[in-house]
C-alpha cells in the first residue's frame, strides 16, 4: 500500500520538475521530470496489477493454478522450438 503511494508522490514530484523546467526553459529539467512522471506511473500501474492478480487468485486459487500451468506449457513451448 505504501509503494502505491510512494509513486503517486514521486510522479507528483515528477509533474513539478516537468513544470520548473518548462518555466525556466531547462530541457534537461522537463525531460527528467518527465522520465520521472512515466516510470512512476508505469510502477504504479505494475503494482496494481500485480494486486489485481493477487486477489484473484487469493478468491480462485484453482483458476489461478490453471493459468499458471497454461503459461508454463506456453513458455515450455516456445523456448523448446528450434
């Protein structure tokens, strides 16, 4: 729960830095905050779903363990084509 917040703060932080280099034309400034605003939010997004998928499998431990299986068998199969 805190890392989710942990990334809201930070990409907040990241809009800031956007908008200070924007004001002051510093590109390196925007281009960073920038950088930042996106990698937050791509964690965030991967934290989310990673509960998302968690909490599935938590109520539906057997679906869970049917795609698990059916991701191996996948897996299994492309690494072993030549």
């Amino acid at each position: 729960m805190f890392g989710k917040a942990d990334d809201k703060l930070k990409e907040v932080s990241g809009i800031a830095q956007e908008a200070y280099g924007r004001v002051t034309n510093s590109h390196q400034d925007e281009a960073k905050g920038a950088a930042r605003r996106y990698a937050n939010q791509a964690s965030y997004a991967v934290r989310d779903a990673a509960d998302t998928v968690r909490d599935q499998v938590t109520s539906n431990p057997f679906s869970g363990l049917a795609i698990a299986a059916a991701a191996g068998v996948v897996l299994g199969y492309l690494l072993a084509r030549k």
